[in-house]
C-alpha cells in the first residue's frame, strides 16, 4: 500500500512540474510575441527618406550588363524619432536594370540601379524600392531624369578640343613646308579634317563608378522596420 502510495506521489509531482515547466513556457512565447508585436518597436520610414552607401565593388557602363547585381553598405545611422532604424553596416542589394554605352557622334553613357532589399547585421531582411538619388563620390557623372539615372559628363568641350588642336598643327605644318598663307589654310583644314575623324571614331566616356563612391539611396515608398531584429546595439 505504502507502495502505491509513492507511485501516486511521485507521479502526481512528475505531471505537476510538467504542468508548471509548460505554462512558464506559455508565458515565455506569449512575452516574446509581444514584444514582436510591440507598436513602439515598429518604426516607418516615410518615402523619400535618404540612406547614404557605399559600393562594395566598381560599376561601369562598358563591362556591366543589365540584370547584373549590385552590392553597397550603409556607412551612416539613419535615425527616426531619436531611434536607430538602420544601422551603419546594413548590406543594401540592387540591379541594373538599364544600361547605354555612349555613341560615337551623340547619346552619353548612361547607367540606371534599383535597389531592392536591405539586410541588416542580425540578417533580417527587409525588401523595398530605392533608386539613386545622388552619385556625390563619382567623378564626370551626374543624375539625370526623375527616375535616378547616372549620365556620364559630355564629351562636347573635349571634341573641340580636339578638332582645334588638329587645326592648329596642320596649319603650323602647311606654312612650315610651303612658306605662304595658303599652306597654312590647306594645313589647317586638313588637320581640322583629322581631328573630326578622329571624334567621329571615338565614343563618349562611359559611366565608372569605382568600389567606394558614395551613392545616396532614396526610398521610393515607405518601409517598416521592427527595432527587435535590427541586431543594433
């Protein structure tokens, strides 16, 4: 009887402590779903918002394709509200989507990028659409249009440059070997003649920007992002 008695007890103690270890657990997974749902923690970053990157690798308009991808990290905390929402150190994710090489007589090398997601250092993951707003760490490049395409700087002044230069040579060479006026103008001419070629033959400078610019990404709508999963300190 005694016997039993123990069995009873011990059992009645086992099913206790079983009971007790699954409501702290209830509790503990009730706890953490609110602190997800936690409206304070959700934070909203309005469209137009300006996220300043930096590339991870170089990007050109003479060996980039379209649908290639494209790799920045944040380098500056964007804030909100006196709260961290990105920090620096957040991977951001894009694709060209447009590219053209510049033309032999018109049309400027231009470069487009969409971004696409931002993964933060705890690896959460959240997507969105950003463009560029702004090349400020590029040389010889510029945004153009609404939609944040890079354009490469015009080759105009540099064309004349060059036809000017031709010129002058060929004049110097047509009155150096006929000694008259008249060389010089058939000089010139043909010189001026060279150097027209020579802008005809040869394309426009191509969009580079080498692995450090600094790009400014602006988002396109609003984002929400949960303060919780972020990973920052």
């Amino acid at each position: 009887m005694r016997k039993f008695l123990s069995v009873f007890v011990l059992c009645g103690s086992v099913a206790a402590c079983a009971q007790a270890g699954s409501q702290l657990q209830r509790r503990a997974n009730e706890s953490a779903t609110a602190k997800n749902d936690d409206p304070v923690a959700m934070l909203t970053l309005p469209a137009g918002t300006k996220i300043p990157l930096v590339l991870k690798h170089a990007i050109s308009t003479k060996s980039a394709r379209e649908n290639d991808n494209v790799y920045a990290e944040t380098n500056f905390p964007v804030v909100l509200d006196g709260k961290m929402v990105v920090p620096p150190g957040t991977y951001v994710q894009g694709v060209i989507t447009r590219i053209q090489r510049p033309g032999k007589v018109k049309g400027r090398g231009e470069l487009l990028v969409h971004f696409n997601s931002m993964i933060f250092p705890s690896g959460y993951t959240v997507l969105l659409p950003g463009a560029v707003d702004n090349v400020p760490g590029a040389e010889h490049s510029q945004i153009a249009g609404q939609e944040g395409t890079i354009q490469a700087d015009g080759s105009k002044g540099k064309d004349t440059g060059t036809v000017a230069g031709t010129a002058a040579t060929g004049t110097l060479i047509g009155a150096s070997a006929t000694r008259s006026l008249k060389g010089a103008g058939v000089g010139g001419l043909a010189g001026a003649a060279v150097g027209l070629g020579t802008v005809l033959l040869t394309r426009g400078p191509d969009v580079r920007l080498e692995s450090g610019t600094t790009v400014e990404m602006v988002l396109e709508r609003p984002i929400t992002v949960d303060r919780n999963r972020i990973g920052a300190r």
